[in-house]
C-alpha cells in the first residue's frame, strides 16, 4: 500500500520556502504521494478554514515537480466546477508531462457557496456540471493531440450517493476524505452497491484520512487519530479492506500550525517509521 501526505499549500507560515522544504522532508521520509488542496477564490467561507495565502495547486505542483524527483504529486481535491473542463484537461497533461508522469488529479464538487458564486458558478448544479466536466477531460485526453497524456489516475472525492456514482462512472480510485472507521465501511459498502447497480467494477481505495497523533483521542474516533500504534492499526485494516494508497492529513484545523510544520513532520515521521 502506498502512503501519501496531504501538504498544507495555505494559511500564514506558507511561503515558497517552506512548500520546498515540505516536498523535500515527504519525499526524503519516503512518502509515495504529495497532495494539495484547492480553492480558487478565498471567500469568507473558505478563509474561515484555509486562509490566503492559497497557493494555487497547478502551479504550486509544477513548481514542486521541479524540486522532488519520485513522489508523485496530486490534487485532494480539485474542485473541477470552478474552472473550465478543457483547461484542466490541458493544465493536468501538461503537468503530467512535466513531472515525468508523476500526476494524479483528484476532484470533487466542492462546497464552498460563496466561492462558487463568486465565480458565477451554479452552486446546485456542481454535481451535474463536475460529471459533464469528467467526460469532456477524458475526451480531450483520448481525441486531441494537444491535450494527450498518459494515464492520468482520475481519483473522485466524496461519500454521498452521487458522488459515489461518479466514483463507480469515472474514477480510477475513490478518494473519501475524514471518515471514522465506521462511516468508511458504511461507505465502502454503498461504493459496492453503486458498482453492482452500474454493472461497473469497483474503483481503487484511495482514502484521505486525519493524521493526529494523541494518547486521548476523541470518542467518535476518526481514522489517523490516537496514538502512533492506532493510526498503523488503522492503515493495516484499511489495506485489509483493499485500500492501495492512503494520504494522511496533518492539518488538524488551526491555520497556526502552518507556522510550526516540523510538529507535522515528527507526526509523519513517526508513522512512517512503524508502517511497512
């Protein structure tokens, strides 16, 4: 199973340096994946989580591409509403192809009311418009020379019904975010329902899940938090149910933290060195 880590690409201690120096320490802790996040306009309602500075994820992954040598690199979660279909089929083959096929593109709807309307974006109609989004990446992909890549993993986010769906329709991999261990087999066996239904398979496992190492963790226990002998308990029982790449996400809500990342570090280290 391989082992990604969510990297803060927001809030008042990012700057470029610090981004670097969190591509080099995931990659040298010998992570799999890297992954960012993705808001394009910091509205009230995403500021109040993930305040600027944002740093947009094409961008910042292109130029981390340029600074790791193996890691693959990813978006947890591109909110696909937001921008055209054909410039993130175009933006997601080119970074394909400079990272040396290094990329997974992660989506989802979103959530964010005032982002999307700032954008003049429906926010009802997100679903509707990230499925049509989906099917005109792949086939600017397939049909258009300009847009060709290689296999780009399309990983779908999200745990309603539609969202699994769309996991089951155009996902490689479904990529549910934050769950306790109940709410993800509860989901698991909706995913399977929702393939039986379709006559699909059932796409990869690829969950996202909290990384907070704590000897008093929460009653509704979410996966990644206790101690270190929990969260490893909890990556071996996700491979057991066919999980093949779990993120971890560090980020426990407070954007203070983005000053202080080597606490985030020591936590990933510490995994790390129990998990093989």
């Amino acid at each position: 199973m391989r082992l990604g880590v969510n990297v803060p690409n927001f809030g008042p201690g990012t700057n470029p340096e610090v981004l670097r120096a969190w591509a080099r320490t995931v990659e040298g802790l010998g992570f799999d994946l890297l992954m960012v996040s993705d808001h394009v306009v910091i509205t009230d309602d995403v500021k109040a989580f993930y305040p600027a500075p944002f740093y947009e994820p094409f961008t910042t992954l292109s130029w981390l591409a340029g600074v790791t040598e193996r890691i693959t690199l990813g978006t947890t979660v591109l909110v696909l509403p937001l921008r055209h279909p054909l410039l993130v089929a175009r933006m997601a083959a080119n970074l394909d192809r400079l990272s040396g096929g290094r990329f997974v593109l992660g989506v989802g709807a979103g959530w964010a009311r005032q982002e999307h309307d700032a954008l003049g974006v429906p926010h009802d109609r997100r679903g509707r418009l990230t499925d049509e989004a989906l099917v005109t990446i792949k086939d600017a992909w397939r049909d258009h020379d300009d847009y060709r890549a290689g296999h780009i993993p399309i990983w779908v986010g999200g745990d309603s019904a539609p969202a699994l769906r769309r996991a089951v329709a155009h996902g490689d991999a479904w990529h549910p975010l934050r769950q306790t261990p109940e709410q993800f087999e509860e989901a698991l066996a909706r995913l399977k329902t929702a393939a039986q239904d379709a006559g699909k398979p059932v796409p990869a496992l690829a969950p996202r899940i909290l990384l907070n190492l704590t000897d008093d963790p929460p009653a509704e226990r979410r996966l990644g938090e206790g101690t270190v002998a929990q969260v490893v308990a909890d990556l071996h029982r996700l491979r057991d149910l066919g999980a093949g790449t779990v993120v971890l996400d560090p980020y426990l809500g407070d954007p203070r933290e983005t000053l202080e990342p080597e606490a985030a570090w020591h936590a990933l280290a510490a995994v790390r060195k129990e998990f093989r």
